[in-house]
C-alpha cells in the first residue's frame, strides 16, 4: 500500500500546473507595477508642463 502511494503520480501535473500559474501571475504583477511608476511619471511630467504653460500664459 505504501508502495503504491510513494509511485502515484496522480496529481503531479495539477501541482505544475498551479505552480506555472503563480509564476506567471506574479511576474505579470510586477510588469503592471513598473509600468504603473513609469506612466505615473509621465503624468506628472505632463502635469508641471501644463501647470508651467498655464502660469507662463496667464
């Protein structure tokens, strides 16, 4: 009986898989994050130049 569960591999590709799936996950997380910082910056980059046209223009 022992023998038989030590070889059953049964579930083995469920558990890759889900691991694949949290790799994934996780580096698709961080690409949002960083892209999220750099259109941040952009943002705030195009918000000081208007802000500057505006007062340049007034």
């Amino acid at each position: 009986m022992m023998r038989n569960f030590w070889n059953d591999e049964q579930g083995q590709d469920l558990i890759e898989y889900t691991l694949l799936l949290a790799f994934v996950a996780l580096t698709s997380a961080s690409l949002f994050i960083g892209a999220g910082r750099s259109v941040s910056g952009i943002w705030s980059v195009t918000n000081s130049r208007l802000v500057a046209a505006n007062a340049s223009a007034s």
